[in-house]
C-alpha cells in the first residue's frame, strides 16, 4: 500500500471517514490512514512500527478477533466494543484477513464510533421532553395559585389572635406546602428550559467558563475544594446560547463540588477536539471543555444512566441537572462523554461545542 505504487487508492482510504489500519502477524501497525492519526491523535510516525496495545490499552477484543481471522481465513464484526479512545466510549469494528500472493500477512482493521444507540436516545429523549414540555406549562399556573394561597394563609393566620399553638402548627404545614411547591416549579422550569431552543451566536467559551467558576466561586471555598484550570488561549469562539452553556457548566460543577464533599481538586481544561466529521468537503472540529473531579466516581454499570431524566443517587436530587444539560448541548449540535479514570476515582465530563464559522 506504498504511496508510490497505489496513489489513487491510498488517497481514498485516507479520505473515508473510519479508521483503517493494517496489522502484521504480531499485531504491528503497517499502515493507517488520515482518520486513523485523528482517532489516535498522533502522528504517522508516531504509529507505524507500534503494536496495537500500545495506542490503545483496552484492544484486547480486537487481538483475539485478529487471531481468529489470521486461523480461519474469514472477516469477523464486532458492535458495541467498549473503547477509552479520545474521549469515545463505543466503537464498531471489522476485521478481516490481508491476503497477498495467497498467504495471510496480517489483517485489515476498520473502526468507527458507535453512535445509533445514542441516536436512538436522543430520538426518545426530544419526544417525551416535548411532551413533558407542554405538559409543564399546564401545571406551572395552578402551582403558583396553590403557593399564593398558602402565603396568604400563613399571613393571615400569623396577624390573627388564634391561640400560639395551633398558629405553630398550621405555620408548620402551610411552610411544607411553599417548600413542596418550590420544589415542584424548579422541575417544572428545567422541563421548560429543555423544551426552548437555544439563541446561537459566537460566544468566547472561556468567558462563559470563567462566569460559571465566579458565580461557584464560594461553593468551592466552604468545600475545601482546589481549582485548576487547563486552558487553550489560541481556542476560537463557539457557537452557542452563552446563559444555556453557563447552566450546563454550571450543572456539572455543581456535580463535581457535590461528589467531593471533604475537598479535593476540580480541574477545568479547553482543548479542540481530536474528533472531527467531514461536512461539504471540509472537516469540522469541537471546542472541548473538560471538567474532572477527584471525588468517589461513578460506578461502572451507572455510566449510561446518568443522563436520564429523574434518575439520581442523591437524597435530594430531582435527576434532571444532567439531562436538562444533555438537552442543552444536543440543542447545540454538540454533545457530552463521562470519562470514568482508570484508577476509578474520580469523573471527568467532556463538553463538546461546535466552533462558530468564520
């Protein structure tokens, strides 16, 4: 697959959009195209001459699917791999035996992220939010009739000359129905914030960023919580709702403070993303703003549920800080990935943003 011999082919396999690399016998990269150096995030020299578990540690699955098309001479599919790539957790991946001259020489590896479970989500997740939504503003009235009526209760009843006790008592329940009511209203406004669009315009992420840490400044002070910050200055701006994208970052440093509550360090890092999808010809890129925790993490059979509304290991929590920020980002043409470390200490959330056009 030299490029002096087979330019024109080269030239397409490095214009698709998966990973193609080929493996000798040992499992030693020969090859791999432009998409390949992406998905690693390293250069050409770099990679050729490495062995696949050095790029990527959790290739386990793909040196044993490998092994048996090299013995059996046939391809072999897997769906659904668990990956720790670049911020991608899934991937799909074909594998196939490379033959020349009639004898296997190693195999031929294809890689994409698995997203159409996702998709599927998110398809499910737009149309119970639209629901919710409506149903919302149908609540939200009669609520705020309920919470008047008991102020003005509670009101009357501390002006009046009834006997102290019983003025406790009722003071006590008219105070649980304001506080139940709050409680009501703040679910109900996250499912009406869900439901609007975002205003896109080019915001400067960092801005944004630097508004969330001061308005959580003192949240981070009383937690004994330290705060590092990792940023790109050369990043460009983002396309966004600049109030929606502070509630997100909001949201997750909230998280971050609420998973560490006898300190630790919340670090907050920029980057452009090592992703990309090639739209019109040309290839377009994220903004990503990494947010991480030292607290007890989240455990491993949580991960794909932390996103859905109302669920929540909180006391109490509502569940929907997440989903309500999922929402917000997917608005956005973005999206997000939890990152569990390998030590399993600690959460690191990735906020990918599409940069403005210039």
């Amino acid at each position: 697959m030299a490029s002096d011999k087979n330019p024109d082919v080269e030239a397409l396999i490095n214009s698709l959009s998966e990973v193609v690399l080929l493996l000798d016998k040992g499992n030693t990269i020969t090859f791999i195209n432009k998409t390949g150096e992406e998905f690693f995030g390293r250069s050409h020299q770099e990679i050729i001459g490495k062995r696949l578990a050095e790029l990527y540690p959790g290739s386990a699955v793909i040196s044993r699917l490998a092994r048996k098309a090299m013995k059996e001479l046939r391809s072999f599919s897997a769906k659904d791999v668990e990956a720790r790539i670049a911020g991608i957790s899934r991937i799909d991946l074909d594998i196939s035996p490379f033959i020349v001259d009639d004898r296997c020489e190693g195999v031929l590896l294809s890689i994409r992220e698995n997203v159409s479970i996702a998709e599927r989500e998110d398809f499910s997740f737009d149309s119970v939010t639209y629901l919710l939504g409506s149903i919302a503003h149908e609540i939200k009235n009669p609520l705020g009739g309920i919470k008047g009526s008991a102020q003005l209760l509670r009101k009357k009843l501390l002006d009046s000359r009834t006997e102290s006790s019983a003025v406790d008592d009722a003071d006590e329940y008219l105070g649980l129905i304001i506080r139940e009511t709050d409680r009501l209203d703040t679910v109900l406004q996250n499912y009406l914030t869900m439901s609007r669009k975002p205003v896109l315009q080019k915001v400067n992420i960092h801005e944004v960023i630097e508004k969330a840490i001061s308005i959580m400044h003192l949240s981070l002070e009383n937690a004994k919580i330290s705060l590092q910050r990792f940023y790109d200055p050369s990043l460009p701006k983002v396309v966004g709702d600049g109030s929606k994208l502070l509630q997100v970052i909001l949201n997750i440093i909230k998280n971050g403070i609420e998973a560490m509550p006898k300190g630790g360090t919340l670090s907050v890092a920029t980057r452009p993303s090592v992703e990309h999808v090639v739209q019109n010809g040309r290839v377009k890129r994220w903004a990503v703003v990494s947010i991480g925790d030292t607290g007890k993490g989240i455990p491993k059979g949580e991960i794909q549920k932390i996103f859905l509304p109302f669920y929540t290991r909180k006391k109490k929590g509502t569940g929907l800080g997440l989903a309500l920020s999922k929402k917000i980002i997917k608005d956005h043409n973005g999206l997000i990935r939890v990152e569990r470390p390998d030590s399993g200490k600690g959460t690191i959330f990735h906020v990918y943003i599409p940069f403005a056009s210039e």
